[in-house]
C-alpha cells in the first residue's frame, strides 16, 4: 500500500489509538504514507469512517 487516508467521524485519541493498532497489525514497523482526517459526518448517518487507499502492484 503507498498511500492511506482515513476519514473518521467524532476523531478522538481512542479512536487515533485503534487505527494504529490496526495499521501496526497489518503493515508491521513499515506503515504507508497516510492522512487522518477528524469530520462531522459522513454519507450515511451509520458511517463512522471511511478509508482511501492506494496500492501500487510492482
């Protein structure tokens, strides 16, 4: 992956902590270049985030 960004609706600390953890998970000590973005809503009332991301195929 070359790229994330992520949307997330009410952004806290807590909220901050789990995407690491995640991204940490998956991308080890080598995470992608990426954007948090904190926002009031997204497209449905339900939607807490929303993830843009880019990869790249060698």
């Amino acid at each position: 992956m070359a790229r994330l960004g992520t949307y997330i609706v009410d952004h806290d600390h807590a909220k901050l902590e789990a995407l690491l953890a995640v991204i940490t998970r998956i991308r080890g000590d080598q995470p992608p270049a990426q954007t948090l973005l904190g926002v009031a809503a997204l497209a449905l009332p339900d939607m807490l985030f929303e993830v843009d991301a880019l990869a790249v195929r060698p």
